[in-house]
C-alpha cells in the first residue's frame, strides 16, 4: 500500500509535467488548424486596465497604446484607478489622450472590483483587458480582434514575454518556466480550451463578461473559464505580442505565487463544472494541466514521507538519497542566490521549490481567508 501511494504520487507529478505536455503535443499535431478570418468591418473595442501606484509605468503605457495600430473611432481605453495614493492619476490626466477615460475610484477594493465598475461604462463589443507595465506590440490588438470573426469564440489570450528585469540572473528562470507555460498555451489555444489568461493581454466579447464574486483573486484565470463554461472556445494568439520585466529575484516572484496560489485553489470552487470529466478536451486540460499540480506541493510531502517510511528497503534508500540531494540542491540555489554567483542547475532547482513553497503558502491563506483581493506591484 505505501509503495502504491507513493508511485502514484511520483507519476502524478511527473504526467502534470512531462507527460501531460507530451500528450498535448501528440493530440495538437494531429488536429486540424483552422485558418483565421480577417475582419472587414473591425468592431469598436474597449481597453480595461485597473491600476493601482502605477505612476512610474502608467504614462509609457498610455503612449504605447495612443501607437496601437487600429481605427482610432473604434478604440477606447479605460483606466481606473484602485485607490491609488502616488501620482498614477495626475500622470493619466496629463497625457490628454482623446479617446482615455479615468475612474478615480478612492477606496481600495481590488481588481475584480474596478474593472466591474469600469467594464459596465465600457462601449465596445470587445474588451481588452491589460495591466499597467505590459507593453503591446503595434498589431496586438487587431490579432487579438481578428479571431471574433468566429462566433463560437468568446476569448482570446495573447503571448506575453518576459524581459530579464535589469540583467537579474534569476529572474531568467520566470522566463524559462513562462515559455513552457506559453508552449502548453499555444497548444492547447488551437484546441479551442486556453485554461486562463495571461492578465497583461487578453480579450472577451463584452456580453460574455462573467458575474464573479467581488473576492475573486485571479480574475484573469477565472473569466476565461467562466466562458470556457459556457461552451465558447478560448484561443491562443501566439502573435498578439506584449512585454512586461520579469521579477528581479525568485523571492519577489515568489510572494506573486502565494497569492495566486490562494487564488488557484479558490478557483477550485468558481469552476466546479469544468471538473466534469464528461465535458471532453476541456476538462482533460483542466485536470491535467491546472488541478493536479495545483496538488504537486502535497504530493511532493507524499513522496517524502513514504520514502522515508520505505527507507528499510534497499531501491527506496537511494530514491530517498536522491531526495535529499534534490532539496540540499535547492537550499544550494537559495544561499547562492544572496551572492554574485549563479549555477543553472542549483538556481533551477530552487526555482522548482520555491514555486510549490509558494502554492502551499498560498493555500493555508487561502483555508485561513488570510489572502486579500487587493495586489501590491512586484519590484520588477
């Protein structure tokens, strides 16, 4: 029983990791790719972004999108702010963008609160939701819009890429694992079934905008899958491109992770029915690539502990051996990650870690209800 218990954890994790993508790949290269049709007529869009002590990024962001390459008469953008106490409103004010409208909201109340309030002031049939530091490529935009042409689609995420924030070594390693996610992305995308967003580029048909509760964590993972709910596909646009810095070390990316952590498993409970094994490619995805390693930290103090309680027989002391090579390996990547030397193999190590450290963190926040809505910005 105790060699049962701990195999199917060591496979758990190994298929959410390796084998899960492997199957994607085998299932993707033989499905048909749908061409995607050009809009004659391109439909008014809505650009939403909820802001908070954004003032040192928010004024490049307005000038980035002021460039976007769409019919200007069909472009608006919304900006509010969460009860920012910094200058983030007096330096949207001072861009004078014809097509901008600011809502200066005064109490904190977290994202899922303001883009409430500022999507129902929202006029176009297409809402592009972005934050305040992610930088658009010209034609992201009309990449995003152009697969609405289907009516069967009702969201589409674009591909955000990582730039190493001021040359931080360990910040490459967020890279790394976001081209892997982005991979898995693209994928599953052209399946119709993009599980989540990536919050800084993505867009819905407006009428699609889901009723979410107002302590909704991750609002960019649970829209997409409201919608993915209802039956509509949710695509990946590999070339609607943005930008944003990577965080400068694996600690500040790491408290990110405990608050999506709290979110992921507050996800859980907003999307029972895609748990549903029934409802086909989605749910597949769902388990495979989301719930189960939502678990891989406990299934990691699984396999610990049964090796521990195995180490009597002869295989299991050198599995148990190699554990703790594999933990000392990432205490290894930590201490060094305080100084000027890096190794890949020790920093990767610690990147692993310290990311199912964080989904743990994140899940007694969320069992305690420790985990507020509100966000603070990473140092990026």
């Amino acid at each position: 029983m105790m060699e049962s218990i701990y195999w199917t954890a060591v496979f758990l994790v190994i298929y959410t990791y390796v084998l899960y993508p492997a199957v994607l790949f085998f299932i993707h290269a033989f499905s048909r790719k749908k061409l995607v049709a050009e809009i004659l007529v391109p439909p008014p869009v809505s650009v939403v972004i909820a802001a908070y002590n954004e003032e040192d990024a928010i004024a490049a962001k307005i000038k980035n999108l002021a460039a976007i390459d769409y019919p200007k008469e069909h472009i608006e953008i919304l900006v509010g702010s969460d009860g920012s106490d910094d200058a983030t409103v007096r330096v949207l004010k001072e861009a004078k963008l014809e097509s901008i409208k600011i809502f200066d909201f005064k109490d904190r109340r977290g994202k899922i609160g303001v883009l409430k309030d500022i999507v129902s002031e929202a006029k176009g049939e297409i809402l592009i939701f972005s934050d305040a530091n992610t930088i658009y490529e010209p034609d992201a935009v009309k990449r995003l819009v152009a697969h609405f042409s289907d009516l069967a689609v009702g969201c589409v995420c674009g591909r955000l890429k990582l730039n190493s924030s001021n040359g931080a070594k360990e910040g490459d390693y967020e890279g790394i694992y976001w081209r892997y996610e982005s991979a898995i992305k693209r994928m599953e995308g052209e399946l119709g079934a993009v599980l989540g967003a990536n919050g800084g580029i993505y867009a819905i048909r407006k009428e699609l905008f889901p009723e979410i509760p107002n302590d909704t964590i991750v609002e960019d993972f649970v829209i997409p899958m409201k919608i993915l709910e209802r039956g509509y596909k949710t695509l990946y646009e590999k070339d609607a491109v943005a930008y944003e810095d990577s965080s400068k070390t694996i600690a500040d990316e790491s408290s990110r992770k405990i608050r999506i952590g709290a979110g992921a498993y507050q996800t859980l409970f907003l999307t029972l029915p895609m748990l549903n094994i029934f409802r086909g490619f989605p749910s597949f995805a769902y388990w495979s690539h989301k719930v189960i390693r939502w678990f891989v930290p406990f299934l990691m103090i699984v396999i610990l502990g049964t090796n521990i309680l195995l180490v009597h027989i002869p295989p299991y002391k050198y599995l148990l051996i190699g554990q703790a090579l594999f933990y000392s390996g990432a205490v290894v990547g930590y201490l060094i990650s305080k100084s000027w030397v890096h190794n890949r193999l020790f920093t990767l190590l610690y990147y692993f870690v310290a990311m199912n450290v964080s989904l743990l963190l994140g899940f007694f926040r969320f069992i305690s209800g420790r985990q507020q809505v509100m966000w603070k910005r990473v140092e990026r």
